[in-house]
C-alpha cells in the first residue's frame, strides 16, 4: 500500500466535485487535517458549493465508521482513503509561505509526506499559483481534470469548407458536394465562396437519413429576424426542429444566442403549437442564491437578473410579424402564461413537460447543476442551453470544465442533440471589435 502513488486532494478540487475521492482506483486518497477544516466552513451555504461540501463530509464520514482514517480505509473502487494531520515543525516549507492561507498549509502535507518516503505525492489542485508553488518545492502537482481539450478543440458543431463560385452554385443546383470526413448527428457543414465570403450554403447531418442535407431557407425571416450569418442560420435550423430535444449555443457577446432562441420559441408556441409555453430561466449566480434580498415581488425581485432577456422580447414582439398576433407586449404574453420567466433556484424538483426551455448564461452553471436542470425536462421539451465559456463568473469552474462545455461534449454523439458555436458578433460594429479586442 506504501508503494502506491498518493494523490493529496485540495479543497477546491472537493469542493467542484465530491466524486473526487473515487477519481483515482489505483493510488491512495489523501485529504489533509486542514481541508475538512476549510470544507467545514462551506457546509451550510445554500448554495452547489455548500451541498458539495456536505456530500464529502458524508462520505468520510461513512468511512470513518469503518475503521482509522489515520490509518487507511479502503474505498469501493480498490483505493484508500486516509486524512492526514500536518506537523508545521517537520514539513520544510519556506518562511516566506503564510501559513494562515490553507493552500500553504496543504503543500505543508504533501512536503511532509514526501519526506516521509514511501510512493510519489502527487497534489491535485485547480488553483494554479497553489501548483506553482508545488512546483517550486519539488512536489509533484496536477489539475483534477487532468488532459483536458483546449476551447479551440472543444466540438463546434459545424465544418467550414471553401468553395470556389462553380462549386457552390453545382451545390445550389442539387448536386451536394461529398465529404469523405464522417458528421457527427445535426452537425453542419458551411460551403462558402472563397472569392465572396457572404456567398455561402449549410447542409445538416439528419441522422434518420444519415446523409448530409440543405437547411431550411430562412430568407423571410422568423419572428422578424433573419440569420445574418451560416452558423446562425444552422442553429435556427436544429433549434426548430422538433426531433432535436436539446441544443447548445455558445458564442462571444452579440452572436445572438438568446435572440435566435427566443425567436425559435416564438416560432414553434405561436405559430406551429408544437409547445403550449416557453420557459426562460438564467442563474442567479450562485444558483443557490436566494433573490429574497431584493425589495418588491417575487417578479420584481427577478427583474434585474432577466433584463437582457426581456429586451429581446421586446425586439422580437415589437418586430412586423408580431402585427400578425394578437399579444401587445411581451407582457401580455406572460399574463396569459404563455412565457414563464423563472430563476434556476427553484427548478430542482420539477418536471417540465412540453415546453420550449431556454436557460441563458449556462457557462456560470457546474456539470453537476447542468445535470440537474435536463434531467427536469419532460415528455415533449426541448431545452436550448446559451452561453460564453469565455465569460465565466462562478469561480468553480473554467472555459472547459463549466456545464456548458460538458454538455456539448457529452452530447455531441447523439442524434436527439445538436449544437452550433457562433462566431460572427452581429450587435454592432463597435460591440463586435469590443468583443474581439477588449
């Protein structure tokens, strides 16, 4: 047992995901004295983090019953779990290092540890200065996640090809190029005129026919606004759909995720009653937080946090099409209960049958809160999940390990999913260049 590798725990590694005691079959599990301190601190949050630190003080817990921590308990996986107790007088560390920080006082354990011999210590932590400093002091320090893909190689949804001007109008004339490269389900391929870039055609994987196939043309619009560029155009397309039940849209600000939702939603409520409501919902982050500070009602309290999506109910209701129905506002339309706007907080619990479900801002959600919210989804839902891993508030995760990126990666097989990364800014000029330069 002394021979196998030892991987020491941080508490932000706990604390993103307790299942992190099981992550490793083959070594042992080591948590120092002063985690569990520090997890203790967290336990009565009401918030992800706070039912995450709760679920790791069970586990040990479970464990302790069994035997000495001390010592070693084994775990259903074949590794052992053991908490460690830091000697501040034998562990070596620099006198520059405060040890009134806990992550000093956790490369305090895995100094001692290595010094005590034994297998390699191996110190999992997603705080980078906390690995820098392992590094700097001969300790041997990882990512929980481990290889993890960059954004760059995170699934896009779509292909790009250039054409020249023959070729697309051959394509335009039914005769579909063929690709050689094999299409995951709903994934689009973009044949764009070398020469005139605003020249272009999308066809969609359709699983059912397993072939790739010309997108809807969307030239009169839906709602009022019309995809002003490829991908937009795509993800209109699997987003009205009826047999794709959930997509994912990332894109910077301003490539009109929450705008294209809404008017697919619109879309498919009003005009093709394939949905009797559209639900609109976003983190209040944390999604544990209560929004009982604020004054006013419930709808009242909610409003500062669903601004943006009201303005894009606005312009979509505001739009010429909507002459054509009887609702003066987005407000009437949420008097008859026809778009229900909700926070995250409450959604556990539910079930959401046959609703057009978007949540806003995924990127702030963990894996784990992702799972929460599609496992509520109903018989005969679609839920659209937006958002930038780029703009990320929730210091829990990153571009890569939010519920967002998760999700996209998880699904991407799956002939029920579709997804489509934006990458044209349609805001404005000035919004695009912020976004870009900024």
């Amino acid at each position: 047992m002394s021979e196998r590798t030892r991987y020491l725990l941080d508490t932000n590694v706990l604390l993103y995901d307790p299942d992190a005691l099981l992550a490793f079959p083959d070594g042992e599990v080591i948590v120092p004295i002063t985690v569990i301190e520090e997890i203790d601190q967290f336990k009565s949050e009401v918030s992800e983090t706070g039912r995450n630190a709760r679920l790791v003080s069970k586990a040990i817990d479970r464990h302790r019953q069994t035997g000495s921590l001390a010592v070693g308990l084994q775990q259903s996986n074949g590794s052992t779990l053991r908490v460690h107790i830091w000697n501040p007088d034998s562990d070596g560390l620099p006198k520059e290092l405060d040890l009134r920080r806990s992550g000093n006082r956790v490369l305090g354990s895995a100094l001692q540890l290595k010094k005590q011999g034994g297998g390699p210590v191996v110190l999992v932590s997603q705080d980078t200065n906390i690995r820098i400093k392992a590094n700097a002091l001969g300790v041997e320090a990882i990512n929980y996640e481990g290889e993890r893909p960059t954004t760059t190689e995170l699934y896009a949804g779509w292909e790009l090809a250039e054409v020249s001007a023959a070729e697309l109008e051959r394509s335009r004339q039914n005769q579909p190029p063929t690709f050689s490269k094999p299409f995951y389900p709903n994934e689009g391929m973009v044949l764009q005129d070398r020469d005139s870039p605003p020249q272009f055609l999308v066809y969609r994987k359709i699983e059912a026919e397993r072939e790739l196939q010309p997108i809807a043309d969307f030239s009169a619009g839906i709602w009022g606004i019309t995809p002003r560029n490829p991908q937009q155009a795509l993800a209109l397309d699997i987003m009205l759909d009826p047999s794709v039940s959930i997509v994912t849209l990332m894109g910077k600000a301003g490539t009109g995720k929450t705008l294209l939702a809404l008017a697919a939603g619109l879309q498919m409520m009003m005009d093709e009653n394939t949905y009797t409501k559209i639900l609109v919902s976003r983190p209040i982050f944390p999604m544990g937080k209560d929004i009982g500070y604020l004054p006013g009602t419930a709808q009242e309290k909610l409003e500062p946090w669903m601004q943006p999506i009201f303005d894009n109910l606005e312009f979509l209701i505001a739009s010429p099409i909507s002459k054509n129905h009887p609702a003066k506002g987005y407000r009437a339309l949420m008097d008859q209960g026809l778009i229900n706007i909700e926070p995250l907080t409450y959604i556990r619990g539910r079930s959401i049958p046959n609703q057009f479900m978007i949540v806003d801002e995924s990127q702030n959600l963990t894996p784990h809160e992702i799972k929460t919210i599609i496992t509520r989804v109903g018989e005969g839902t679609k839920i659209v999940l937006t958002g930038d891993p780029y703009q990320i508030d929730n210091p829990y995760v990153d571009s890569i390990s939010n519920g967002l990126s998760h999700v996209v990666e998880r699904f991407k097989s799956l002939p029920l999913a579709g997804h489509v990364t934006l990458v044209r800014g349609e805001r404005s000029a000035l919004a695009e260049m912020a976004a870009n330069v900024l």
